[in-house]
C-alpha cells in the first residue's frame, strides 16, 4: 500500500527520517522544491505554500512495438556496382545512431530503457557487410538502408499536495489517486540494415 506521505527533492535540503517517513529540512534561504509545480515567484527565498500540488514519483510502463521505419541514405557510403557475370557485388557499412525519443515526461532514459526492454541511453553501431554472386550479365547495383524499431510507452505520475507540520519540514501528502497518466512516449531504435540490389 502506498504510503501517505513522500519525500520532496530540495536543493540544499537536509534529509530527515520521521516515523519512516522521509522528510526534508528547509532553510529560509534555500530555493523551493523543484518538481513543486506552480510556486510562485522567483525569489529563493519564497518556499512551497501549504496545499500546493506537487509530484511524489514519475514512471513509465507498458510498452508496445508499434512497427519498423527504414531510412535510405542517398550517399556512396551506402551503396556500390559491380557487372556480371562472374563477379561479385559487396558493399560493407557502418553507421552510428543514437535512440530516438520523442517525449520523456521528466523519466529517466534508465527507466525509459528499463520498460522498453534496449538500451536508450547510448548510441549504437551496427556494422554489416553484404555479398552477392553475380551470375548474370548485366549492371547491378546495392543499397544499404537503416531498419530502426518503433515502440511507445506511457508516462505516468503520483500526486500530493504540500503539508507543513512546522516552519522547517514539508512534505508531499499523496493525494489518494494511484497514477495520473501523462502522455504516451515514442521511440525509435537503429536495429539492423536492409539491402536492395537492382539491375542498372
């Protein structure tokens, strides 16, 4: 069961256990929380009002592939000829790219990476090298294209509101409701190569 009360991220804050729930100190000079929404002013020294809503934890959850996208460089770098018969056409790539994603929400690529199941924090590099007999007469000639994988995922949140037992501690009282949903996500990740091979 979710407990009542949340810890809320404060710069210079000092952290404090009372009766198992984490708390944090607040000096009269030290910034407000940064994931308390809607605090107004943009003095330092203005803190958190009483009842204002804040955010105890984001998440994501619940992926889903959504289909393959290709991309086809129009460079040398991707493509070579050859002419047949008695030959062959080969053509070696590599490419770097880094994952695609639209919209975090606040998560963590970590967590991001956690529910799609990949690694989105890093870039990936694929090398591939493609050979084909030519048997034939004629001119041929091949494309290397990036095959990338598509999913999405949802974004959601827990809520509180702000609570000052005294002048130095607040904390986030959770609001009762288990998730509010933010959005859905996209990603897209370099996963292998397509070649094409046509007669010139």
């Amino acid at each position: 069961m979710m407990k009542k009360f949340a810890a809320i991220a404060a710069v210079g804050a000092t952290a404090t256990v009372v009766g198992g729930t984490i708390v944090l100190a607040q000096g009269d000079d030290e910034p407000a929380a940064k994931n308390v929404s809607a605090v107004a002013g943009a003095s330092a020294q203005k803190k958190a009002s009483e009842g204002q809503p804040c955010v105890i934890k984001k998440w994501s959850q619940y992926r889903k592939f959504v289909g393959t996208q290709y991309e086809w460089p129009n460079n040398s770098e991707f493509r070579a000829s050859a002419y047949g018969p008695n030959s062959s056409l080969s053509l070696s790539v590599s490419a770097t790219r880094t994952t695609a994603i639209d919209a975090t929400f606040g998560i963590s690529k970590a967590d991001i990476g956690a529910t799609i199941g990949i690694n989105v924090s890093e870039a990936r590099t694929i090398n591939r090298t493609f050979t084909k007999n030519l048997t034939k007469k004629g001119h041929y000639s091949v494309r290397a294209g990036l095959v990338y994988k598509k999913y999405v995922f949802n974004a959601y949140e827990t809520r509180g509101k702000i609570h000052w037992p005294n002048h130095k501690v607040y904390t986030c009282k959770w609001d009762g409701v288990q998730r509010h949903y933010l959005g859905t996500g996209h990603v897209r990740w370099f996963w292998t190569y397509d070649f094409k091979v046509t007669k010139v």
